[in-house]
C-alpha cells in the first residue's frame, strides 16, 4: 500500500520538505549530522564529500573530523514528517547524476574533457566551454553520427569488396580450367611415358587452387563478419544516440572508444591467384626426361597474373600482344594497369641469364628487366631511376632507359633482341639475336629480385619468346 502512496505522491513538495531535505542528495534526511557550522546533511552524504575535501559542502567551512554530531532532534523530526504523510524515505539520486567531487547535479557539458561537469566544477574547468546539457548532447549525437557515415559507407565498400573477391574466385576456376585443358593436352602427347607425371601435375594444380580459392573463401567470410560488426556497432551507437542526455553524456568516452575501426581494408594479397608459370609454364621442359625430342624450352615465360587488361596472352604463355578489348581480370596486386607491360613468371636474384625476344616488325615495343617493386597501378616513364633497365623502339628510334634517353645506332632493324642478365656482375646487355651485334650494355649493383619486362606495344602482331636450346650433361 506504501509503494502505491509513493507513486501517487506530487511532485511539488509538501510543507516543510524543503527545511527535511538533505542540500547535497536533495531527499529527506535519512541519519542527519551537525556541523559546527550548523549545516545538516545525512551521515553517508557526509562522509562521501569527507573523501575529497573536509570542507562543508555548503558553506565550504573547514571543520575537523570527529566534529560532525548526530542531530536527533532533526531525525526524529524527520521521521514525524514521513509519518504523518504517509511517506517513506526516497531513494538517493544516482550515484553517477552526482558529482563524485562535489556531490552536486551534473548539469553542465564540458566540451574540451568531454564529461558533465556540476555547478562547482567550473573553477576546474574556467578555460574550457561549457555548455547546458540540453547543447551539450547535439554536439556528442553530431560527432557519433559521423561515425555512423563513416562505418555505413565501409560497409558499402566490404559489400563491394567481396563482390571482387567472388569475381577473383570464379577467374581463379577460370584460370584452373585453361590450365587444367593445357596439362591434359601435353600430358596426352606424352601419355606412354608420363601418364605418372600428369597424375601430380593435375593434383598439384587442384591443390593450390583450392588453397588459393580457400585463402579467398576466407578473406570473404572474414569480410563479412567485419560487416556484422560494423552494422552492430552502428546499431548500438545509434541506439546509444537515442538516449537522454545525461546517460548519452556520461557514456560518450567509452562510445568513442568503441567507436573505433582499426582493421585493414581487404583487399587481393600478393600471389592470390594461380602461380600459372609453375603448372603451364615451360611444362614440356619440366617434364623432359626421355622425351627431349618432343618438347621445347623457353627460358622464360610470361606471368598472366602481371599482364595488363589489354594484353592477350597465347595458352603456352610464350606470346602476348594487343587484345581487341580490355579482358575482365581481377585487380590484383601484381597486374600492370594502367601500363600496358607484361613480366616473366620467374624472378632473379643471382647468376646468369639470357633469353631472346621475337619483336618482328613491331614499330613499338620495350624489352629488359625490372625490380620487383617496379609501380603497377599507375603510369610511369621507363627508366633506370624507375627500377627498369630496357631498350625500345618508338617513331623509328631505339633509345635505351637511361635518365637522359640514350638514343642506340642501329644499321639494321632487328627482328630479334637477346637479353643478357648477369646479376653478379651488375650488367644487362642488349643484343641484335639475328647478328649477334651488341646494342648497348646498362649496369647497376642489383639489390632487388629482378624480372623480365615486355612491352609489345599495341599491336596485333604478337611479341614472341624464342626456345631456347637443350643440352643435357649427365655425370
């Protein structure tokens, strides 16, 4: 019956309630206590503002412990009180609606702590702005809704992001398939002798495609849990925005903390696709034991995951040249575009190496080698300074890609360029292959894995890779 008379009560204090409630809780007087100073507060109210300051809360009168005394007359006056009105004694305010400083309300904002502040804290803050809370709150509800914009287009972006990454699984199959059909093909040439071989070829392409599609599978599944995430953390801080103000307040610092994104965007890592020089890439050399008379070698092959979306590449991946319209291939890390190049499927760090180019009668081409690091998603000039050492034909000239574009002396235009690369040595040289004449010799202390380069400029001709011989010394 008491809890619904406590309900029923008005909110306008009754006579006398003001001269029963405590200044500091702002409730009846439950245990009162007397200062010297004749000031009255109840005895927990009391001994919370004892542990900042042993000052009177309301005079602010220094007095010695010990010297509060309980005020019975004002108890027991007290307890009449509630009696005769049918009362019992209210429940304190919120421990965290008072300032645990000054055992007031918080009721002002301040804008550089980022915290409620009481009436008294403002000599803490006098250099600070501060603001009611009914303005302080627009300004918190206005930052976090930034936050909302900023995670609701991350989200719009993860979507975006495992739509490409779905893409670069079905080519990562695509890619499985052609590679697949080649190896049949040149494992059906050979059938008598390695029907064994074709068996590990085919199990070690399904095997780094599926690990290669697995690693994907798992960057899209990771993806959409960060989109989960960051849709609950925009519904809570949502939520959060829609409290009062005092609540909305007291709890920004932790939102805004929480409010935090400090994962990477995902994207394509390094070698995410098929490694197709291993399984297609000079194949018939890699298995040429007893078959010497049916297999060709080339030195070096071309790496379909570096080649540019306008460059076609032949099923042996030994020819490339223009494509009559930009190919749908996945924006890996590793592929050239805007720059229409191509690199070898295997790097150098060490030794001796040499292959030959078929450039034909190509009015435009570039041929040598570059550094790993080489950029690939934006254009650039071919030079040394650049990480590329080559040679190329352009509007009837050979240069080589020196800073200051050496302009080479050619009597007859090759049709065939032989690139020597001695990384110990420092040297990569350029040679005519059909005359064995020196071009031009570049020097640089290699200190980066390097790679064949190609450019066969935009034409419909294809730029060749010449085989190389086989000599086979056994011991």
């Amino acid at each position: 019956m008491a809890d619904n008379m406590d309900e029923d009560m008005p909110e306008e204090p009754l006579p006398l309630q003001e001269d029963f409630t405590c200044p500091v809780c702002r409730v009846v007087f439950r245990d009162p206590v007397l200062l010297p100073c004749t000031h009255s507060f109840c005895r927990e109210c009391l001994q919370k503002s004892l542990q900042f300051s042993n000052k009177c809360p309301m005079c602010r009168v220094e007095f010695a412990e010990g010297q509060d005394i309980s005020n019975r007359a004002l108890s027991s006056a007290c307890e009449t009180f509630l009696k005769q009105n049918n009362r019992r004694p209210n429940q304190k305010c919120a421990s965290e609606d008072i300032c645990k400083l000054h055992l007031k309300p918080l009721e002002l904002y301040c804008e550089k702590d980022e915290e409620p502040v009481c009436v008294d804290c403002v000599t803490l803050h006098s250099t600070h702005r501060l603001l009611p809370l009914k303005d302080g709150a627009p300004l918190c509800k206005r930052e976090l809704g930034f936050k909302v914009q900023i995670f609701e287009k991350k989200v719009e972006s993860y979507k975006k992001m495992t739509y490409k990454l779905s893409n670069a699984v079905e080519y990562i199959k695509y890619q499985a398939g052609q590679a697949e059909k080649q190896v049949k093909a040149e494992f059906e040439r050979l059938h008598k002798v390695l029907v064994t071989e074709e068996a590990l070829r085919i199990q070690a392409l399904a095997t780094e495609e599926e690990q290669k599609i697995a690693a994907i599978q798992d960057l899209i599944s990771n993806t959409n849990e960060d989109i989960e995430t960051l849709k609950k953390l925009i519904e809570t801080l949502k939520k959060e925005m829609g409290n009062e103000d005092l609540p909305l307040l007291r709890n920004f610092q932790n939102l805004k903390r929480k409010a935090q994104w400090t994962r990477e965007e995902p994207c394509l890592c390094d070698n995410s696709l098929l490694n197709m020089g291993k399984h297609v890439g000079a194949l018939g050399f890699n298995i040429w034991k007893n078959m010497q008379a049916h297999v060709k070698y080339h030195p070096v092959v071309l790496n379909p995951d570096t080649a540019s979306p306008w460059l076609s590449l032949n099923a042996d991946l030994t020819s490339v040249k223009e494509s009559a319209e930009r190919l749908t291939l996945p924006d890996n890390p590793e592929r050239f575009d805007p720059c229409v190049f191509v690199l070898g499927a295997e790097g150098y760090t060490s030794g001796k190496h040499r292959w030959d180019v078929i450039v034909g009668d190509n009015h435009k081409w570039i041929v040598g080698v570059c550094r790993e690091s080489v950029a690939r998603k934006k254009k650039f000039t071919l030079s040394t300074t650049r990480g590329v050492w080559s040679i190329g034909l352009s509007k009837g000239v050979y240069t080589a890609s020196t800073p200051e574009r050496t302009e080479l002396q050619v009597q007859q235009r090759p049709e065939r360029i032989r690139i020597k690369l001695n990384i110990d040595k420092g040297e990569v040289s350029f040679w005519d292959g059909g005359t064995a004449k020196h071009l031009v010799t570049l020097t640089h202390q290699f200190d980066e894995k390097m790679f064949p380069i190609f450019g066969p400029g935009l034409h419909t001709t294809p730029m060749s890779l010449a085989p190389g011989k086989i000599a086979i010394h056994t011991s």
